[in-house]
C-alpha cells in the first residue's frame, strides 16, 4: 500500500502563486495531481513519471510546472498566475509501471483563489 501525504494548499490571490508538495511512501513510477471543485468531477491536473514524462491539462499548461525529486519520493506542484477557476481541492495520485489508472490517493489539499 502507498501513503502519499500533501501538504501546501492554501489561500491565495489571483494572480498569484502557490507550491504543493507530496510525498509517497515508497518509490513509485507516476505521481500527479487532480483537484475537483465543488459540484463538478475530478480532473487531471498533471502527472510525471520517474523518467521525467509529463502531462498537463489544457487548463493548466504554461501556468503550473510538475516536478519531482525521486530521491526523496515527492513531487511538486508550482502553481502561478492563478486564477479563480483554479479553485479546488488537488489529491496528490499515483500508479505502479503497466497500471492503467492512477489507484492511490492523498487526502487532498484545499487551493482557494480569491480576492
């Protein structure tokens, strides 16, 4: 079983910027963040894999940068030019090599962005 603890969520005005950080039990191949606002589904915000492969929201690109440190089995979410739409809660996810769907899950950090 993987434990993956977040931390770094908070509130924040637009435009402004906010780093999530994750942390995962063990050495595991993808890590990434979803978030799901109130009322709506979960939706992929960005995922990497131990190689350093990366995906990203249309809504997301050019605004926020995964990455992560597998020495340490954490990843990061740097989030900037925020936007209102971005509020949400982000859960931090991963999945083992040859896994089709991101299985293990934080408990999820609340992003508000507001004025």
């Amino acid at each position: 079983q993987v434990q993956l603890v977040e931390s770094g969520g908070g509130l924040v005005q637009p435009g402004g910027s906010l780093q999530l950080s994750c942390v995962a039990s063990i050495s595991i191949y993808s890590m990434g963040w979803y978030r799901q606002a109130p009322e709506k589904q979960r939706e992929l915000v960005a995922t990497i894999t131990s190689g350093g492969g990366t995906n990203y929201a249309d809504s997301v690109k050019g605004r926020f940068t995964i990455s992560r440190d597998n020495a340490k089995n954490t990843v990061y979410l740097q989030m900037n030019s925020l936007k209102p739409e971005d509020t949400a809660v982000y859960y931090c996810s991963a999945r083992n090599y040859g896994d089709a769907l991101y299985s293990y899950w934080g408990q999820g950090t609340q992003v508000t962005v507001s004025s």
